[in-house]
C-alpha cells in the first residue's frame, strides 16, 4: 500500500464557503481503492489555515489514485485562495535503505 498526503490552504474568511463546498454532494467521487487514513487541520500559518489529509491506495493504482484526489482537491480550490499540493509518502526505514542504496 502506498501514502499520498494532501496538504491545502486556505484564508479563515474563507472557512464558511469552503464548509459548503466540502459538504456538496457534487464533488468527484473517490475509487473505492482509495482510503482517507487521517486528516488534520493546522494551526495558521502566514495568515491561512493548513490542512493535511493522508490517503492510502493500492501500489498499482498510484496514478489514478492521484487523478482522483487533484480531480477532488481542484473542486474544492474553487473557493477563492484555497491552495493544495500532493505528496507521495514512503516511511522513514524505506526511505534510509533507498538512500543507503545509493
């Protein structure tokens, strides 16, 4: 299984509009491969509020798996100053033997 986190922005008068959007019941529908493992909401940072959403999908679905959150994660950037990123996510172990590969 692979991690892909989802970290977004947005302005706290914002926060409202982008209830309603995150509630829609229009937005694009995840693969049932998909999981949302965690999501937190960070303090702000530089006059916006952070969020990180970890999602977790099968390691031969990576590429529709990002499709389906960018296709997701754009919807809600809708809202006027709403930023998101996606990062692909290997543990801490894995990542030192790859580096130790090398």
């Amino acid at each position: 299984m692979v991690k892909i986190m989802m970290v977004a922005k947005y302005p706290p008068h914002k926060l409202s509009e982008l209830v309603k959007t995150y509630m829609s019941t229009d937005k694009p529908v995840y693969p049932e491969f998909l999981k949302k493992v965690e999501h937190w909401a960070a303090q702000i940072t530089g006059e916006r509020f952070k969020t990180y959403a970890v999602y977790e999908c099968p390691d031969d679905k990576i590429i529709e798996s990002m499709t389906a959150l960018t296709k997701r994660f754009a919807f809600y950037a809708s809202v006027e100053g709403y930023t998101f990123k996606c990062e692909l996510l290997t543990g801490a172990e894995a990542a030192i033997r790859d580096f130790l590969k090398k």
